[in-house]
C-alpha cells in the first residue's frame, strides 16, 4: 500500500489546517483495501487508485532508477550552493582556500550542477513537463548560485592575485545557461499546472453511485461496518479541529457510505 495513513481518522488528525478538506480523499483511505471501489470517488479518487497501481507495478529496475534521480535532484540543488560555499568561504575566512585552489574547485563543482541540471531538464520534459514548484525552485536556486558566483570571482581573484582566472567562469556561465533555460521553459508551461498540485491528470471513471453502492455491499457487513465507523470518526475529528463547520459534519454523516466524495463539488459549487 501507499497509503501514509492506515486509517481515515489518522488521515484527519494528520490533515493539515492549511489545506482543504477533500471528502474524496477521506474515504478512499477509509476504503484504501478495494481500489476498485474508491477509483469511483470522482478525480481524487481516480487519481490516488491510478498512483497506487502505478505503485504495484514498480520493479526493482524503477527502484534503481528513483535512487538515480534523487542523486540527480540532490546534485542539482546542492552543487551550485557548495560551487558558491568555496568561493565566499575564500573571501569571508570561514575557511581559507587560495583563489588558486578555489577557482578550480568551483569551477569543477558548477560543471557538476550543470549537467545535473541538464538531466533534470530532460527528465522533466520527458515526464510530461508538467510545472512543479520544487523543480521550478530547483532550477531558480542554482541560477541564482550561478550569477553570485560570477559577481564573486573577480573579487577573489584580486584578493590573491590570481591571474587567468577568467577560463573558470565558463562552467558558471554554462551552470546558469542550463538553469535559466530550464527555469525559463518551467515558467512557459506553468499554465498547464494540475489544480491539486500533484502533477498527474487521471480521467474520473463513470460508475453511477448506485453502482458504487452495489460494490460496497458486495463487501463482508463486518468490514463495511468498521469502514463507516472509521470515516465517521474521521469526520468527526475535523470537526473537533476546525477544519469542518457543524453543518458540514452533519451533511457528511448522512451521506450514504461510497457517495462522500459528492460533498466536494456542493462545496466548490
């Protein structure tokens, strides 16, 4: 399962006060053991059964793949910033390395950030370039590196009198070439952001709520039982902690098990 939350009353308790209470998702954790019945809980709960397949059919080769990509994020979010670390610590004292021996450094680490960059450009667009604030922030912070790098190094250079030091801005300016660009393309596709943020577009399915009904009580009574129970005291734990008026409360207790999800759009109406 990829479910964070065993229950619906610990989805509520975890529920940020934020955010905004999606019935939907409520009660497809409530019925996260039966897929089949929550992928009918309008867009959300399509969405969570399309991830939680996706999830089923991940192999040992994606799970490489994950570890590959969370280096490429980690290098290309914190390169620039210790590209930029070895040169300020230069001129500040923190630590003190000659521009002689910086400059190559930095140099080196911003050809890293660069590429790291670049691969997560191609990734992005190769997963539906669809926009994301954190590969956005991403992207934003290494150019942002970049352009104190290069307002740095002639600083630094003077200090130790480091001559030919020009030839190390050239991976800086690539860094904040690819950076800029793909921060640049992000910005072009923001229009086509997903409304809940989640990067993923997955068509509602078109069972009737009669249909749904028929489904959950196909299911054992204990278990359809303890399920509304579950949703029930996670409805009300919201309305303990704000989240939901009494009004609300009431409305959700009296919708019929499967049909919560129909409260989402009375609300946005």
């Amino acid at each position: 399962m990829s479910f964070l939350h065993t229950t619906a009353r610990g989805w509520a308790e975890d529920h940020s006060l934020a955010a905004d209470v999606r019935f939907a998702q409520l009660e497809a954790v409530a019925y996260q053991r039966h897929p089949e019945i929550f992928q009918h809980f309008g867009a959300d709960g399509a969405a969570m059964a399309h991830r939680l397949h996706a999830n089923a059919k991940r192999s040992p080769v994606r799970g490489v793949l994950d570890v590959v990509l969370w280096a490429v994020v980690i290098g290309a979010f914190f390169a620039p910033i210790a590209g930029l670390a070895v040169l300020m610590g230069d001129r500040f004292d923190f630590h003190r390395i000659e521009a002689q021996r910086a400059m190559p450094i930095a140099g080196a680490i911003f050809t890293v950030a660069a590429v790291a960059q670049a691969i997560l450009l191609v990734i992005w667009l190769v997963r539906g370039a669809r926009f994301w604030w954190p590969e956005f922030s991403i992207h934003l912070v290494a150019g942002t590196m970049a352009i104190l790098a290069l307002g740095t190094m002639p600083g630094i250079a003077e200090l130790d009198d480091y001559i030919g030091w020009q030839q190390w801005r050239v991976p800086v300016l690539i860094a904040l070439g690819v950076a800029g660009l793909a921060a640049l393309v992000m910005l072009v596709r923001f229009r086509v952001r997903e409304p809940d943020g989640d990067g993923e577009a997955v068509p509602e399915t078109g069972l009737s709520v009669g249909g749904i009904r028929a489904r959950i009580a196909a299911l054992p009574g204990d278990e359809r039982q303890a399920i509304v129970d579950d949703r029930n005291a996670a409805l009300a734990v919201l309305h303990e902690r704000g989240l939901i008026d009494a009004g609300t409360l009431e409305r959700a207790l009296g919708c019929e098990p499967g049909s919560l999800f129909l409260l989402d759009a009375e609300r946005r109406a």
